[in-house]
C-alpha cells in the first residue's frame, strides 16, 4: 500500500508541475531607435541630398543595421523668420531602410526654388520613434552644370577641361561614383589631370559647379567625359632566372614574379646555337615563374634561354638575359 501511495503522489505531483498555472509571458520591449547623431544636408542642382549618421548600436547594445521607416519633414521659411506660417510637408519618407556603416542617405526634390527650409529626421522601430534636431538650409537658384570641351589620355595620364558661362567657388571633380567627390579644384581652373593604373579600361568622370562652400551647394553633374584606355606600355622585363639540371636530364628554370598589375604570362625561348631562338610554349603563356625542360637528346648538349613578360593588352617586355645550361 505504501509502495501505491508513494507512486501515485509521485504522478500527481508531476501532472501539477507541468500543467499547473504558468506565470505570465515575458515579451522583450523593442528598443527605442536612436537619435541621430549627425545631420549633413547638400544641394545638387535640383535635388536635396541628407546624409543620416547613425549611432552603431542602441541603448541596449544590440547592433542597429536597420529601421522600418525613415521621414523627413519641415517646413518653408519665409524671409527672416524663425518659425514658419506654412503647413508641416513631408520631404521624404521610405520604410524598411538597411543603414550602410550606420549611414543613410537620402533624395527628395527641392520644396522651393530658392530659401530657407527647415527639417527634422524621425527614425521608427515599428511604433517607437526618435527625432533629431531642427536643421536650417538655406537652398540657391539652379544653376547649369559645366561642359566638358575636350578630353584627352597619354601615357597614363587623362586631362580633363571645361567652360562655364556662371560664376563659381569651384568646381567638384566625380570618377565613376556619382555619390562623393573625387577632387575638388578651387578657384578659377577649368582643368584637371589624373593617373590611370594600367588595369583599367574604362573611367567616367563627372563635373559640378560649386556654388557654397564646403560642398553644401552644387549644381546638377555634367555629361560624363568617358575614357577608354588603350595600354601601350610594356611590362618589366623578367629578371634573376635560375636553373637546375635533374639527374633524369631535365632543365628547371625560375625566374622572380613580375609585378605589373595586368601581367598574363610569361614566353620562354630556347636556341642550341645562341642565334636561332624558338619559343617553348607556342605563346600559351606559362602562367607560374617556373618551367621544366624535357630535352630529347641522349647525349650531352648545351642549351640557351632567355624569357619575355605579357600582359593583358598583349605588350611584351624586353627580353631578359640569355642563359646558358650544360647537361
């Protein structure tokens, strides 16, 4: 009876434990997403461009990659006024934003021709909002971007000029990416010069007036000054070749990598006679700084090597040294 007893307590006491009542769920609180920490705001020709800045993580430590919605809005200012008489707008507004290194960036066309506006940035984790501070930007009249009158490349070096009938600060030089400045020229200079690295084919260069300082105010970009390179110059030549004969009869020959960044390959010839040279591989390039020679002959001979470099654009370097192996 015991042996019963003690069973059975044992069984409701585990039927109470699992089925009993349960205290109350316990939901995580979404966190509150940050405020902005910085507010950079640009003007190009007809479009407003504002730049969010991001703390990396909330509050809570976890890491901050995304919001669901993104808005900007504010108002017009009439001429010397602080607080303005025109309706609140909405300037921008995009959900499910991914930040890129804690960045956004966002485009909206200018809500006047020329004057002050201000905005504000709201950032939402679902219902949960912050909001930055008021910024003031004062926007300019348009103006027309510059034109590109000639554009020329030699020897690895492009020059670029333009004219403009508008007065400007300077002006902002744009190599592919449209998104940041690649140099800026200050002043009165309607030119510019670059360095192309051998491996590339094809550059696009954009210009823009600037019309405030600091890159703040910019006209629209320019019609892009494409740039097809054609590459003329030849790789070094193949330098400290080494060899070494295999009791087999074989000839190994090394030489040090060249480092020119498009190089293909590398063609070996050979001549018995230091007059007649041959090539080895029938110009499918060795692509290894190394080879291995099997000669035919049974009997003892002397050999003669001397090596090339090719690049991509099929220029061939000067001949290296000639070498001689006896086997």
């Amino acid at each position: 009876m015991i042996g019963k007893k003690l069973f059975f307590t044992i069984i409701f006491a585990l039927f109470f434990s699992f089925c009993g009542e349960r205290g109350p769920l316990i939901i995580k609180p979404l966190p509150i997403p940050p405020e902005p920490k910085d507010v950079k705001i640009e003007q190009r020709g007809d479009i407003i461009r504002v730049e969010i800045a991001y703390p990396e993580k909330y509050k809570n430590g976890e890491p901050l990659v995304s919001l669901t919605k993104i808005k900007i809005s504010g108002y017009k200012l009439n001429k010397g006024e602080e607080k303005s008489s025109f309706k609140e707008e909405i300037f921008f507004e995009k959900e499910n934003v991914k930040l890129v290194e804690s960045k956004y960036t966002a485009e909206f066309k200018k809500p006047v021709k020329e004057g002050e506006i201000l905005i504000r940035v709201y950032s939402f984790n679902k219902k949960l909002q912050s909001k930055s501070d008021e910024n003031k930007f004062f926007i300019l009249k348009t103006k027309s971007p510059p034109k590109i009158i000639e554009k020329t490349m030699e020897k690895g070096k492009v020059i670029i000029k333009w004219e403009t009938t508008d007065d400007f600060e300077g002006f902002n030089i744009y190599k592919d990416k449209k998104d940041t400045p690649y140099k800026k020229v200050e002043g009165d200079i309607f030119s510019f010069e670059d360095k192309i690295k051998k491996d590339v084919k094809e550059i696009k260069y954009y210009i823009s007036g600037i019309l405030r300082k600091e890159n703040l105010v910019e006209t629209a970009l320019s019609s892009p000054a494409v740039i097809k390179t054609v590459d003329k110059i030849p790789p070094a030549a193949v330098k400290n070749i080494k060899f070494l004969v295999s009791p087999e009869g074989f000839i190994i020959l090394q030489w040090d990598k060249v480092e020119d960044i498009d190089i293909d390959g590398y063609e070996i010839f050979v001549s018995t006679d230091k007059k007649n040279f041959k090539s080895l591989n029938n110009k499918k390039l060795i692509k290894e700084n190394k080879f291995i020679f099997k000669t035919t002959e049974g009997k003892r001979k002397v050999y003669y090597f001397y090596i090339i470099a090719i690049d991509k654009s099929g220029n061939k370097s000067e001949k290296s040294e000639i070498i001689k192996v006896r086997i």
